[in-house]
C-alpha cells in the first residue's frame, strides 16, 4: 500500500509537471503576441483587464490582488503562480514611465503586501540601490520611495518564508518579483524595448546588447523559464563548488558575487540575477538611450585618465558565473573588482588598450567548457577574431598553468597575455609540467596570499603601524611540506623526489640542525617569526610557490631556490635588489653564501629594498595598508597595470628591456614616481584581521567590527567592501580613489 501511494503521488505530480509546462508555453506564446501590440492597444487591453486604471500591464495589475500568505510554501507558489510571474515581470508594451515600471504601479502597491522577511529584503535591496545611484534623477529615487512606503506586510500565517538557501529567483513570491521590477529595476528599462524573449528577467539577466538571456544554474530555455528545481550537493560540485556550499542558493553572501552585484541584482551562488535593464557579470552595465553602453549609469562613473583602458567581456554564466570565482584561490575575483574600482574599465571596445576575459581557467577543464569560452570570445564579439587574440588577457592560476593545457587549447589561445603564477621558462624532465611560459607575452601575477593562509600580518610586519622593530636573531626560517603538501606523503626520506625539485628536501638535510636555523614542516607563530628573521626560503611546491611574494611583507630576504622559474613581476621588477638567487647546486653551501651576506654590505642593501617590493607583492588596494602610511599606489594591482600600460605603449620592445625603456615603469617598480597632483597619496584604511583590534588602536579599519565572518571555500574570512580598501569611505564603487600612475 505505502509503495502503491508513493507511485500515485509521483504520477500525479508528473501530470501537475506536465500541465504546468503546456501552460508555461502557452503563457510565453501569448505573451510575444502581446509584445508585438501597438502601445495604444496594449493600454486598452489592460484597462478592460483590470476594470479600469491609467497605463501599466494587464497581469502587472492582476497580479496586485493576488495576495500571498506566509503559509504558502514559496515552491507551491512557483508551481501554482509561474505564468503570473511571467507576466508579472514583464512591463507592458509602451510602457512611458519615467521609473520603468507600470504607469499604475502606485495604485497597485496599495494592495500588495509581503511576509516580513521579504519586505525587509526589498527595504534593505531598495536603500542600497538608491544609495549607490547618487547621479540618479531624484523624482525617480523619490517616486519609488513613496511606492515602497504603500507595501505593507502581510498579516497572519507564519512570520517567515524562504527568503535565503537553494532554488534560485524562482523562490520568490509572486508579489516580491513585481515590487522588484517596479522598484529595482533601470528607470530607462521596458520590456518593449528589451533585447531578449519576454519573461527573461524573471529567473534571468537579459544582455541587452547582445539579446542573450543568461541563466543562473538550475535554469534554461530561451527565457529561463525551465527550472530544475533547488540543486542539490552532486549538482553543484560538477561546477567546482565544495560540497557543503549551494550554489543556487538565495542570499548567498556577496563574498562570492563580482561586487556584490553593485546593489543592482541578487547573488545566486555566485551568479547575479541582475534587475531588470542592469546586466553583466556585476550588473555594473545598461543601454542609454541613445543605444551607447554604459557602466555604472547614474552612479558617476569616469574611466581612468592615465589607462590602461580594459573592455571586460561579459562572459556567458556556462563558462564563467556557473562556477565559483572563489575555490581556494581569489585573485580573479579581486582582478575583476579593481579593474572597475580602479576606473580601468571602458564600455567602448573601440577605446580599448586590453581586452579581459573574466573567468579563471582553473575552472575549466574539459575541451567542451574551454571550446565554449573560444566560442563566446569569436563570435559574439568583433574584437577577437581582429586582433587574433592579441591584447586579450586571461587569468591561469593553476599549479602549471598553460604547461598542463591541450595542443588544441594552445593554439587557439596562441596570442593571449595569460596572467599565472608560474614563471616557469625551461623544460625539466621531471612529472610536473614546466617549460611553458612565454616571457615577452605572458606575466607572472603575485597570489593575494591573505585570504589564503597568510596571516599574523599585525604581528609579523614590521612596517605594520604601531609596531616597533625587532632584532633579527634568526638567520633563516622555512615552515611547511618538505616532501608534498602539508606533508601527506609523510616527513623525509621523500617518496616523491620531484616536489619542489627536491630543493626542500635537500635543505632540511643539509641545514635543519644549523645554529640559527629553523626549518620544520609545521610551526607555530611561522609569520611572526619570519619577522625576526633575515632569511627566509622561497622554494617552488607541487608548482608554483607562494613564500617568494610574502617574504618581503615581514622584512625577510627571500632566498629563490627555483631554477628557470621567473617570479612575480620578473623580469619588469629587478628581484636581485632584493632578494637572493641561489642556484639549486649550491643548496649544501648554503650556509656559507648567507654567511658572507650577513657580514657585508649586501644585507643592508638587500633590507632597503623590502619595503617597496612588499608593496608590489600585496593587494593594500583590496585588503588595506600594512605598510606605514602606505597609499596603496604601487601594490599588486597597480603593479599590474603599470606593466600593462607599459607594454602598450612599447609594443615590441622585449621584456628584459622594457623597464629601461620605460623611464614611468622604472620610477613605478622603484617606488619613486613624482607626486603630482590628483594622482593619490592619502593613507588607505588600516588592514585587520580583527577589526576592534584596529579601532581601540585609534586606526580606522577598513573592515568594521561588526563585519560577520564568512565562508568561502573552506576560509572563514571577513569579505573586503565591494571594490576594495580603495573604496573606504565612498559612496559606491563608481567614485573609488583612482591612481593615475604618476600622472593625470
């Protein structure tokens, strides 16, 4: 009997499926039928629909008197309600409202109401949107607010509904999906005018430029109409996403959104579900008027004066968005925001010096996901096929990047400027790939580090404001996996003779017993005490390693047991300024080199140049200054665009000559560009792990105290304000600090 049972609720709910599908068809048929009406007739239709009534839509008026309690389970609504929702979301033909949305729109919002949790949403989502819009007509910003000041909330049942977990914008009530559109949405927006099939802006975010209707994962068909329903832990790892985070989940923290979607849009795993006439990886595009792109519209948006000018591609979700940005690794994520805090960012391609692509190719795997990266760039795009690929940038920052990739990938990305952190320029024979970089196109990127792992920075550092110099008792430090990472394959003897080229073994052999010396696979206190340290070991892992960069954040010459491995910036940064190359044949003698540095001249001169390397090395413009009254002028970032800007206007000029070419991109990489006016200097907010730390310090950190911990793949961090440090203090993303390189 309970078998019989199941099998009559599973064929009931199939027919409940089925008949809900035919509706859904015929409900988006009808609705391209209306589109196609005069605007004359469709203000007819809707005032016989609605009995009467000024302008707007006929299902944007019905809708209004269908009232949602709290005691509906939001899935039941979306099975019940999605033809009405269609509908709902979509304003009418002819639509002249100034704010976009239907002409009645006030008199509908006397008859809504929401459960509490979605009426605190939609305050909190509406004082966002209107504070970022700071060039926004004020009549716009002041309609709206009487629109939301008439939505009451809704009276008995339970207090809450799902406001937050898995589904996606298909978990939205009915009546939240209108007031969105009425509220949220680009003043200039109609469906009329819209690019993309009716209905997309329901579950997803219409390209207006390209008329490309992107879904969130769990969504598909032409409008996004076709929802799997709330995805499930199997669903979501085939996206890279760790097992215990949702990746359609409602509410997902902006840790995991492109700048937290710029408060024009929702945050679905890592996916934004833009309002309506906003659209991009960060909903920080929309169509003026007059058919030009815009970014950040309304909110004061002026692109860097000094360049480089960077054209980001909106990327389709199936090969960007769909993954997570983060994984254990975040300098996508960061590159992304700052492009666009930092004014680099144009609408205009033909303006353009570079051409981003804004995924992380650790990501992608699979011949068909980097087949359909190569698609999207080549043909919805121009600029691609002229160029051939040339000026575009990518982001690798896998253990071996470009090494480990096909002969199909390599040569259909044969022109691309990859980002990586493997300088790795000659083949070893050995398992691991090497060999692959390409010095005069391709540059080895810092790892941000923070984030990651790194921390003890208020300890450690000891530019660190308020912190007072240490002796250097210990000449040299290393801590972490001699034989594999974080030592699974077991201490010394090593079983596998290639990790880092054997260069940690080696050193624990011949100088783990030195007076002055500590070398161990796990320590206590390990930054803290590369503070007090001269020397500290910078070797390669499994690939790439990430204590060459962090070295000079706490005052430690790095000592570069790597051979034919660049490093970060190398060769447009001069590293023997700063640090010690030391040839892998020498690690026994080791001691004696370090001996001979310490009691000369060289150390000194190898500690006055720390501090302007440690700069180059750190994201102050995402994190916050650790470095004095640093402005953040000449960190990771910048770093990046100064070489960029210098490569465009050098092309040609080999690597290893463009810094002497260059006399700005010399000034820049010693930290001694000439102040000028308008080009930055003011201290950033202060870095802190623990923010009250910072404020009983009487420093202003860039993270309040009250900021909550969350967590992105496996890190528990406190996520940076959209933007990052360079936007303390500003009203939205658009008016950031800009650095302009020494020059406006």
């Amino acid at each position: 009997m309970v078998l019989r049972a199941r099998s009559m609720r599973r064929s009931r709910r199939a027919f409940l499926q089925l008949v809900l599908t035919l509706a859904v068809l015929a409900i988006l048929s009808s609705t391209r039928v209306l589109k196609n009406r005069s605007s004359q007739q469709a203000a007819s239709d809707a005032s016989d629909s609605s009995g009467g009534g000024s302008g707007g839509g006929a299902a944007t008026v019905q809708l209004a008197t269908v009232q949602m309690t709290a005691s509906q389970p939001a899935r039941e609504l979306d099975e019940r309600n999605f033809a009405l929702w269609v509908q709902a979301t979509t304003v009418a033909p002819g639509n002249g409202s100034a704010s976009g949305a239907d002409a009645s729109s006030s008199d509908a919002t006397k008859e809504a109401c929401l459960p509490a949790p979605e009426l605190e949403w939609l305050q909190r989502n509406f004082e966002a949107w209107a504070k970022a819009h700071t060039h926004l007509d004020k009549a716009v910003v002041r309609e709206r607010q009487a629109m939301l000041r008439a939505v009451a909330a809704c009276t008995g049942g339970p207090s809450s509904v799902a406001v937050a977990g898995g589904g996606g914008p298909a978990m939205r009530s009915p009546q939240l999906a209108r007031l969105a559109v009425q509220l949220l949405s680009n003043p200039a927006w109609t469906e009329a005018a819209s690019k993309c099939p009716p209905g997309c802006t329901a579950h997803g975010t219409c390209n207006e430029e390209l008329g490309r209707c992107d879904c969130p994962l769990g969504y598909s068909g032409p409008a996004c109409e076709q929802h799997a329903g709330p995805l499930g832990s199997k669903n979501c790892t085939q996206w890279a996403w760790p097992a215990n985070q949702a990746c359609d989940a409602w509410g997902s923290t902006a840790a995991q959104c492109l700048n937290a979607c710029n408060s024009r849009g929702d945050c679905y795993g890592a996916f934004c579900h833009c309002y309506p006439g906003y659209f991009g990886q960060d909903c920080a595009l929309s169509v003026r008027p007059d058919g030009a792109a815009a970014i950040l519209d309304g909110q004061g948006y002026k692109e860097n004066p000094a360049g480089p000018a960077i054209y980001v591609y909106d990327l389709p979700p199936h090969v960007s968005t769909w993954f997570p940005w983060f994984i254990d690794r975040f300098e996508a994520l960061l590159l992304a925001e700052r492009i666009l805090s930092g004014g680099h960012r144009t609408a205009d391609p033909s303006k353009a010096d570079w051409f981003w692509g804004p995924t992380t190719l650790r990501l992608l795997w699979t011949y068909d996901q980097f087949a359909g990266l190569y698609h999207a760039l080549s043909q919805s795009w121009p600029m691609w096929n002229a160029t051939g690929g040339a000026r575009h940038v990518l982001m690798d920052n896998g253990d071996w990047p470009i090494c480990e990739r096909s002969e199909w990938f390599k040569s259909h990305y044969a022109n691309v400027t990859f980002l990586v952190h493997w300088g790795s320029v000659k083949k070893r024979d050995i398992r691991y790939a090497t060999g692959c970089f390409r010095t005069e196109q391709d540059i080895v990127f810092p790892p941000e580090n923070v984030a990651s792992g790194t921390s003890e920075l208020e300890e450690g550092v000891p530019w660190f404001p308020g912190n007072k110099p240490q002796e250097r008792n210990i000449t040299f430090i290393f801590a972490g996996g001699i034989c594999s990472w974080h030592e699974v394959q077991g201490p010394p003897p090593c079983k596998d003779k290639d990790y880092s080229f054997g260069v940690r073994e080696r050193v624990w052999n011949a100088h783990r017993n030195r007076t002055g010396y500590i070398i161990a696979s796990q320590l206590k206190g390990y930054h803290m005490l590369s503070g007090r340290s001269q020397f500290c070991l910078a070797p390669a892992g499994a690939g790439w390693g990430r204590r060459a960069t962090s070295a000079p954040w706490f005052g430690c010459i790095p000592v570069v047991i790597q051979d034919h491995i660049l490093q970060a910036f190398e060769p447009f940064l001069d590293w023997s300024r700063f640090s010690l190359r030391l040839p892998e044949a020498e690690i026994e003698s080791m001691h004696e080199v370090l001996a001979g540095i310490a009691g000369g001249p060289r150390l000194k001169e190898f500690q006055d140049s720390l501090l302007c390397a440690a700069k180059h090395m750190f994201w102050a413009g995402t994190y916050g200054r650790i470095f004095g009254d640093d402005s953040g002028e000449y960190d990771a970032f910048n770093t990046l665009m100064a070489i960029l800007r210098a490569k465009r206007r050098h092309p040609g000029v080999p690597a290893d000559q463009l810094r002497e070419t260059d006399s700005q991109l010399k000034q820049f990489m010693e930290c001694r560009l000439p102040k000028v006016a308008g080009s930055g200097g003011e201290p950033l907010c202060l870095y802190s792990a623990k923010p009250s730390t910072a404020a009983q310090g009487g420093e202003e950190p860039c993270i309040p105290a009250s900021a909550p911990l969350v967590q992105v793949a496996g890190f528990k961090i406190r996520r940076m304000q959209p933007g990052g440090a360079v936007c303390h203090g500003a009203p939205n993303i658009a008016q950031c600090h800009r650095f302009t390189g020494g020059s406006v």
